[in-house]
C-alpha cells in the first residue's frame, strides 16, 4: 500500500529486455534503505526490487504492467516519482493508494493558474470513469483531487512544491501518465453495478 505522497524522482538508467518482461536500473535515492524483494511505486506502478548497488537499483515489469502503463515509453532519461511502501505506523496523508494502475491517460493541456497549474487529461481508451467530483485518484503516483470530470477527460490543480518536487514539472501535451483509480470507489461500483444493469 502507499499514499500517493512522493517521496522523491529518480532516473532511469538504462533498461534490458528478456522475453516479454523489462528490467528498469534506476539510480538509488535511497543508499542503504532498499534491499531486495521491496516494493516500491514507480509513477504509482507498484514494482519489486530485484537488485541492489549503492548507486542503483533495479525492478521488472512484465507484459501486462508494460501494455497497461507509461513504463513502456521510459527511456534513459526519464524523470520517475518514487514512493517506498507505506508504514503502519506512517500518517495517510494522501489517499489508499494499491500502485495498480487501472489505465492510462494523456496530458491535453497545462494551464498557468496564478502561481499554480490546472492539468487537464483525456483517458487513452474507453475510461474506467470511477472518478467522482472532488474525488481522489492517483496520477503518475501522485494522490491528486480531480474536478471538471467529463466523460473522457478530468482537471487536476498542482500546487507549486507538487510542480517543483515530481514529475509533473516534466510533463507536456501529448504525454502519458498513469491512473489509479480511489480503490474504496472500485469495490462500491462492483457491487452496485449488477444492480445498474437490471
């Protein structure tokens, strides 16, 4: 579990490719604090630690999780928002964050909005839509309030340390972006959703 608070960007450094899964060797923000078999959220794609060195790490993604995120258009370069797995003992102070990302989006536009920014995404395919007006979701890991909802695209407002200390910095029109949808919102529409149908 996480709560959509990053806690850093790292870079990716390189990447390989065996049969249909990728290895990502990124630089390690966190010297002596990663070890093998630890999760972690890559712009909110929950992913294993497979190898450590004091100057890197490295994670795998498979098919599934290249095919349904942004990871696919990582490249050397490529600025990630990172977040260790959550404390028990740790505040919420974002949302419940799963790091399952349910699909992904494309940044429209970005707007200046006196001293901060409104991002408005559109969903690359048909949307999930189990957003909800003030709602949460997480975007590129980040536990984001969404409003303006249409039916294919969504607003967010970044702050300026938001801007300053993620990837959202970084980010244009024409880029993709991950999406996590509020996990408690999930279950309530698979429950009433037979009902919706009758």
């Amino acid at each position: 579990m996480f709560t959509g608070i990053i806690e850093t960007v790292t870079t990716l450094m390189n990447y390989t490719d065996e049969g249909n899964n990728r290895h990502f060797e990124l630089a390690n923000p966190f010297p002596g604090e990663i070890s093998v078999d630890q999760s972690i959220a890559h712009d909110g794609v929950c992913l294993t630690v497979v190898k450590v060195t004091k100057e890197s790490y490295t994670v795998t993604a498979i098919d599934e999780t290249l095919k349904r995120s942004n990871l696919r258009f990582w490249k050397p370069g490529t600025r990630i928002n990172v977040e260790r797995a959550l404390r028990l003992s740790d505040r919420l102070d974002g949302h419940i964050v799963q790091g399952h990302v349910d699909q992904t989006a494309v940044v429209r536009s970005v707007e200046p909005a006196g001293g901060s920014w409104i991002f408005t995404f559109e969903f690359s395919d048909k949307p999930l839509h189990v957003l909800v007006e003030k709602g949460s979701a997480a975007v590129n890991g980040v536990s984001l309030t969404v409003f303006d909802i249409g039916e294919r695209t969504f607003k967010v407002a970044i702050i300026p340390y938001t801007f300053e200390h993620t990837n959202f910095g970084d980010l244009r029109p024409g880029d993709t972006v991950n999406v996590e949808f509020d996990m408690i919102g999930k279950y309530v529409e698979r429950l009433v959703d037979p009902y919706l149908k009758r």
